[in-house]
C-alpha cells in the first residue's frame, strides 16, 4: 500500500483553501479567515521542514511518476509557503476590513497550491496544470484593487503576456511528446540521451526555443521581461511580492527539472542561449533598475537581475564537462539565492505597502506614495520601518551578514570553479552596481530632509519586516559551538542539488 503521508503539506493548504473560502460565505467578521489562512500554511510548512529530506516517488496509481517529493521539491515547497506566510501576515492589515477577503486569501493558498505542484512534478502535463492554476489565481490577484486603474491594467497585461506563455510552452512540450512518446521528465531524459541522433533534428530545436521563450516570459528574463515592471508596479504592493518571490521561483522550479533533468542530454543546444539570457538579464535589469524613479519599478527591475544571477546555474551545469563540485555548487547556490532572494524582495514589496500605507494615512493623497523622493528622512518619521527596510536592501545587494551575501558568494564561486571567469567578473560588477541604486534609497531615508511629522508606524507590518529581517541574518550567521540554520540550509540545498543533478 503507498503512504501518501507526504503529500499532507499540500493537502493542507488545499483543505485550507476550501474551508476560507467556504467559511467567508457564513460569515461578516472575516479577519478570522486570515488566521486561518496562517494556521494552514504554518502548518504545511512544519511538516515541510520536518520532512525536508524525504524521496519518495509515486510510480503506482494515481500520479504514476508524475509526482515526486524529494529534497529539491521541499526547498521550494518551503519558499512557497514562506512567502504564502510573509504576505498573509501583510494581508491581515492592508485588507483587513476589506469584505472580500475570502477571495484574496483562497486565491493566495490556490496559486501557494500550483506552485507547490510545479516543484512536485516529474511530468510536464502535471507541471503545466501546476503553472496553470497558480497562473490563474495570481492574474485574478494582480487585479483584485479593481478601483485602482493601474492594477486592472496590471492585471490585464500579466494576463496576456501569461497566455501567450503558456501557449510557448504548450508548444514545446508537445514536440518534446511527439519526439519522445511520452510526458514524464525521467522517461524523456533517458530517451534522448540512448538516441543522441534527435539533438540535430529541427524539432528539438524548434522545441527548445519554445520552452526558452516560455519559461524565459515566466522567470523574467530579458527580452521576455517587459512584462514585469508595469505588473510589479500596478498590482498591490503585497500581491507583487507574492509575484517576484514566489511565482517567479515557480519558474526555475520547472526550468530546473525539464532542462536539467529531461534535457541534460541537449545540454550543448541550450548552453549558448543560456549564457546570453543570464549576461541580458543581470545586467539590463541593473542598468534599468538605476533609473527608476519609483521604488516598486526599481524592486521589479531588481527582480530581474536576479533571476539573470539564478540563471547561471544552467550555465555552469551546461559548460562543465564533466560534471562535479562546479555544477552541485552552482546548483547549491542557485537553490540558496532563490531561497535569500525569495524572503528579502517578499519583504521589501510589503515595506513598500507599509511606507504608502503610512504616508497616504498621514500625508493625504499624493500623486505616487512609491516615488523616491517621498522616502526622504523616513529614518526620521519611521525608524522601525526604515531600519529594517535597509536590512533587506543589504541582503537583496549581496552584503554581509545578511543570507543574500552568503547565497551569492556561492553561485559566483561555482563560475570560477567551472572556468568560466569572464562570467564571474560579469556577475560581480552587476551585484556591485546593485549596491548604487539600493544604497541611494538608503541615504534618501537616512540623510534626506523629513516632509512632516512621524508616521504611526503599523505593528503588523513590522512584524513581518522583523521575521523577514531575523531570517536572513540567522541563516547568514555562524553560532559558536552548534551547527548554523545557515549550514543546514546549505545542507538542504546540496541535498537537493545532488537530487535534481544526478551528481
């Protein structure tokens, strides 16, 4: 008989799903939905945590391959859910006399759901309903400010650039079906690599522009990117940082295993392509990111450049030769940067819904609460806010001791392990012109001139900044005389690098 155990985190954010959405139908007071909201996801995640180095694959009825829970499916159940946590937290003050709650909090676990499905996959039918419901739930979210004509319009655009996506892909999964007979990653991976003769066929080829071009749309590389900002910016603060930290994660979830899994054998096809999107990527999203007035617009451009730094584990695991401790470190520190990435840009969008939230409830309306020049002496008028708000922006610029630098120090290393130099110089002028554009916010918080008098500042808000900030400083720093949650998350990270790796 199978033990279908360790689905039960998945199953608990379903559960918890249907019971918010079915409990707002009965009832007026609906913050308690949101408390519910977080029993459910900290719950999953508890059994996530405990059960990180699980490997148990469902060959039998009813998933037949399709589904597998491994190390690297845990590490990024655990994002998910992480970031499920930071924002519904968010969520019990930005929409907590909203009556439409129900709505917000069931679509969040729906679309925590289908990410949690895509990290599970070993099946491109299952990974693509995965990406199709999280898809569906975070196109309505984008929009659900619905009197606000920049997050309609935010939604619109995701929507449309979502579709044509999964169409991209569609496509290519369909040649990669017709080449191979069948759907599931291990099968794929082994036909291809008994028959090295279909790596020239132009249908693998056309396959792999296919899947390039709509994964590329999902993790925002450039030039499928210029979906990203306009999204980020229009939709609720708290809503992108679902979006830029979990739904993009989703993405390299599902690159990870079809291109280095089930495609490892055309490795030579998509190495080239790689290279160049990670080079784009890392450095027009920094470059743009300079410019920006608007510090939502400079979080998404931001965004972007570190998916351009996630993408180097495809090029290391493509380039080396014979694979070992350049591609497990590139693996490792790609799994760790998403892991940083994911908790400090979650915070920073919901540090940005709290410095709106304070200067629209304080200063009235203005005409964009996000523009830069309204951060001027926040240090002054919030010094809870600002002070942590910079702690994130240190981690999410590479800098010590925040997990940010700990998980870059890693990728950047694999490159030179891999021989591969010029990209590693690459790499690190880009995270060093991060430090500019995160460190003028800073000094227009610290150094500028106040425009009134102290904010109120939002407990709730602060709170999740605070978890946010206490994570990624305990996950950087060594304790004397123990074993660091850093170190075991490293441990996690290899573990999961070996799994998806083979190495």
């Amino acid at each position: 008989m199978v033990d279908y155990t360790a689905l039960l985190p998945i199953g608990i954010v379903i559960a918890t799903a249907v019971i918010v959405l079915l409990t707002g139908l009965f009832i007026e007071q609906k913050k308690i939905l949101g408390y519910i909201t977080l029993v459910g996801l900290l719950t999953s995640l508890g059994l996530v945590l405990k059960g990180w180095d699980l490997n148990v694959a469902f060959d039998s009825a009813p998933f037949y391959g399709a589904i597998v829970v491994d190390p690297f499916a845990q590490i990024f159940n655990a994002m998910f859910l992480i970031v499920g946590v930071l924002v519904a937290i968010a969520a019990l003050k930005a929409y907590g006399d909203n009556p439409r709650q129900d709505e917000f909090y069931s679509m969040m676990l729906l679309a925590t759901v289908g990410m949690m499905v895509v990290a599970m996959s070993k099946d491109l039918l299952a990974l693509f309903i995965g990406f199709e419901l999280a898809s569906i739930a975070t196109y309505a979210m984008a929009g659900f400010d619905k009197r606000d004509p920049k997050s309609i319009e935010a939604a619109l655009k995701y929507f449309l650039i979502g579709g044509l996506s999964s169409s991209l892909m569609v496509f290519g999964i369909s040649y990669i079906y017709g080449l191979t007979g069948s759907t599931n990653i291990d099968t794929i991976a082994s036909v291809f690599g008994a028959n090295p003769g279909l790596a020239t066929t132009p249908a693998i080829l056309l396959a792999m522009v296919m899947l390039i071009a709509g994964f590329g749309f999902k993790m925002a590389f450039v030039p499928f990117h210029m979906w990203a900002p306009d999204t980020y910016e229009g939709a609720p603060s708290i809503v992108s940082a679902l979006l830029a930290a979990g739904s993009k994660k989703m993405g390299f979830a599902a690159a990870f295993r079809i291109f280095i899994v089930g495609l490892i054998a055309m490795k030579v096809d998509w190495y080239i392509a790689f290279m160049i999107l990670a080079v784009l990527t890392m450095t027009v999203g920094n470059i743009l990111a300079v410019v920006q007035t608007s510090v939502k617009r400079m979080l998404a451009y931001s965004s972007i450049a570190h998916a351009g730094y996630i993408a180097v584990v495809f090029v290391v695991v493509a380039y080396d030769p014979a694979p070992g401790v350049a591609v497990i470190h590139a693996m490792t520190g790609g799994l760790m940067h998403a892991f940083s990435h994911a908790i400090g840009k979650a915070a920073a969008f919901i540090a940005v819904a709290a410095i709106a939230y304070m200067i629209l409830s304080k200063d009235g309306k203005v005409d964009d609460p996000n523009h830069v020049s309204n951060y001027d002496g926040l240090a002054k008028r919030a010094p809870m806010t600002a002070f942590l708000f910079a702690l994130l922006l240190c981690s999410l610029a590479g800098i010590p001791p925040l997990f940010g630098f700990t998980s870059k120090f890693v990728l950047f290393l694999s490159t030179i392990e891999a021989g591969l130099v010029g990209l590693a110089i690459i790499c690190v002028l880009n995270s060093a012109l991060s430090v500019y554009y995160y460190a003028k916010v800073v000094m227009r918080m610290y150094w500028g001139e106040p425009k009134g008098e102290a904010f109120v500042e939002s407990s709730t808000y602060t709170f999740v900044l605070a978890i946010a900030v206490i994570a990624l400083i305990v996950l950087f720093m060594p304790l004397p005389g123990m074993v660091s949650p850093g170190d075991l998350v490293y441990q996690w990270a290899e573990v999961a690098a070996h799994a998806v790796t083979g190495v």
